[in-house]
C-alpha cells in the first residue's frame, strides 16, 4: 500500500510538469499557427471594455487615462466601469470622467461575476474586454485582442499578464511563473483552439458567445473555457498585455493565490462533468493535466513524502525513496533561506524555492477552503 501512495503520486506530478508539456509541445508544433490580417477601422468590432472594480480609489483613475489612449477608432469604443459596492471614492472619480465618455455602472454589493452579468447585458457591442482597475494596456492591446474575431469561429481571446517589477522578489517569481511558464502552455493550448481561462486582466469574448454564470463561478478561468466546451474556439495572443507591479510582500501573493484557488476548485466542483473524456476529450485532457493536478499538487507531494518516510523506517526504501526525502528536505531548507535571505530583494534560486512553498501552501489551503467553506462571490482589490 505504501508503494503505490509513494510511486502513483510522484507519477502523477511527474506527468503533470514534464510529459504534459512536452507532449504538448509536440502536438502543437503540428498544428499550423493561426495568423490574421491585419484589420482597417472600418472592420473592427464594436467593442465595450468592462472594468470590475471594487474600492480601486488608488488605481482607478490611471487605468481609465490608459484607456482613452489605446489604439481603437473612438466610435466603435465604449468604456464602462462595473462598481460593485464600493465603499470609497471610486464612483466620483469614475464620474469625473463622464465628459471623456466614461460610463459608470453599479449594482451594489453583489459579486464580480454576478455584477458582470448584468453589464453585459447593457452592452450592444460586438466584442466585449473584461479588465481590472489596477491593470493598463499596452497601446495596441484593444485592436489585438479583437483581431482574432474575424474568424467566425473564435469565442474567446485572452491576452498576457505581465508584472513588471522583476528588480522586486514577488515580481521576479510571479513573473517566471504568469509571464514564462503560463503563456507557453497557453500559446501551446490555443492552437487546439482551447485556451483554459483566461487573466481576470485582459480577455476578450463575442458577445453573441458570452454565457452568464452562477455568482460563486471564478468567470475570468470558467468563461473561456465553457465557450470553448459549446465548439467555440478558445484563444491567447501574446501581442496584447495587462501590466502589472506584483504585490511588494510574498504575504499577499499568498493570500491573493488562496482566493484564486478557493473559488477555482469550488467552481471545479459545479462543472465536474468538464472532466469526462466521452463529453469533451481535448477539454478534459487539458484540464485534467494542466490545472486540476496543479491544485492537487500539495496533496500528492505530502502523501509522497509521507510513504517514503514510512518505507523508509520499515527497511523497503530504496534509492529513490531516500533520493525524494533528500530533494523534498533540501528544497525546503533552501525556501527557508529564501523566506530570510530573498524575500525582499531577487535572490535566483532562494527567492523561487522560497515562491514555491508558498504557491504549494496557497494551493493547499484554497483547495480545503473550496470543500469545507463553499463558495466565495464578492471581491476585492486585495493590495
């Protein structure tokens, strides 16, 4: 029994980081890259950009002069910010922007998803950009993010999140993470045309495609991918990105990645049948491999460790048993040192080990959330 509790669970993370993606960098190479003309302005969608904030005092103001200055014909633009019951003063300085054509929606305090359900409702445009108060655009980032939507087929596109403050230890891991690791599995995914979810920062969806969601539902990650099971394409261009500076304290990524985690697994749990083969087989592999084993990951870890402990003392470890227990102790040791010597300055090596453990840990505390607390509907900025 404790062999299969060692060898299944290592298995399983083995896949998941080395034959998932070399498999999948091996099929993508097949696939032939999509590519799209570029695009007048008389052929460009209409387009709405749908900013949720929620007590964005600090950042407001500056993501909506980034807005009025990105790339995109002025006719076919509107810019809406989506206030869901804010208790600051985000709503007068979004109505300072009014004469600029800044338009203000809130609903009270009843959840980003719930709150964008009802915007989309008011929107009559072709394509809609779901974006964060805190998150400004490259200039171009409109006009690619509604490129791809010359093709009929194409549902959802969802662009880069990239932090910015690498000099910063936060920065630098998160950024290794989102900016490197993220978007090769996503260009990789999007061309089987099924890019799973999307940064709540910077995504795009056909209107005529949008499915309103429950209220507990994480809609950045679930929309794409629930356009994508209806036989829509689901894609990601990396030519438009949302920048971002990295929380200053390893604390708060911590507590940022929990909530992600927490509403992930709990929204994983309503659309369980995404993990049927019979029903989506491309969906269900991709999901599967890359992200419910990532969620699961602490628990396989710890269950690995635990039975090499165990054969260990009972005389039945071998090599690798002993070669686990080495790496598992080293690595936490130097996330030790991490967490004292690189977590206020990019220490490579210290500072990842160190952004390790505590994505493990964030994973591991999100997931018990999603099982014993339920859900999570409302939302905040979290800075």
């Amino acid at each position: 029994m404790t062999g299969w509790l060692f060898y299944l669970p290592l298995a399983l993370v083995f896949y998941q980081f080395v034959v998932f993606p070399l498999l999948l960098f091996s099929l993508a190479r097949r696939k032939p890259e999509r590519t799209y003309r570029e695009l007048s302005d008389e052929e460009l969608p209409t387009l709405t950009v749908l900013i949720a904030a929620r007590n964005e005092e600090r950042s407001i103001a500056a993501k909506l002069r980034n807005c009025l200055k990105l790339r995109y014909p002025k006719e076919k633009l509107r810019i809406i910010v989506v206030a869901n019951g804010c208790t600051d003063g985000t709503p007068e300085i979004v109505r300072g922007f009014a004469g600029r054509g800044i338009e203000l929606l809130e609903y009270g305090e009843v959840g980003k998803t719930v709150a964008q359900n009802l915007a989309v409702r008011e929107c009559d445009s072709d394509v809609i950009v779901f974006s964060d108060a805190n998150n400004p655009y490259n200039l171009d980032g409109l006009y690619e993010l509604a490129k791809p939507f010359q093709d009929p087929q194409v549902g959802s596109v969802a662009g880069v999140h990239y932090y910015f403050n690498t000099e910063q230890a936060t920065g630098a891991t998160e950024g290794t993470y989102m900016t490197r690791i993220e978007t090769l599995l996503k260009v990789a995914e999007s061309r089987f045309g099924a890019t799973l979810g999307a940064a709540g920062s910077i995504y795009a969806v056909r209107r005529s495609a949008y499915i309103p969601l429950p209220p507990d539902v994480m809609s950045d990650f679930w929309e794409p991918v629930l356009i994508a099971a209806r036989g829509w394409r689901s894609e990601f261009t990396t030519k438009a990105l949302a920048f971002e500076r990295a929380h200053p304290e390893f604390e708060g990524e911590f507590r940022r990645k929990v909530r992600i985690i927490h509403r992930a697994v709990f929204s994983m749990l309503r659309f369980r049948w995404m993990l049927n083969p019979f029903r989506h087989t491309k969906l269900a592999v991709l999901f599967f491999s890359h992200k419910l084993l990532r969620w699961f990951d602490p628990f396989l870890l710890i269950a690995a460790f635990l039975s090499a402990v165990v054969r260990i003392l009972a005389g039945r470890g071998g090599w690798l048993e002993r070669s686990y227990f080495l790496m598992v102790t080293t690595l936490g040791f130097v996330a030790l040192l991490g967490r004292g010597l690189g977590r206020e300055r990019a220490v490579p090596g210290l500072s990842h080990a160190y952004y390790a453990f505590l994505m493990m840990a964030a994973a591991l505390k999100g997931t018990v959330a999603a099982f014993r607390q339920g859900s999570m509907s409302s939302w905040d900025h979290g800075r």
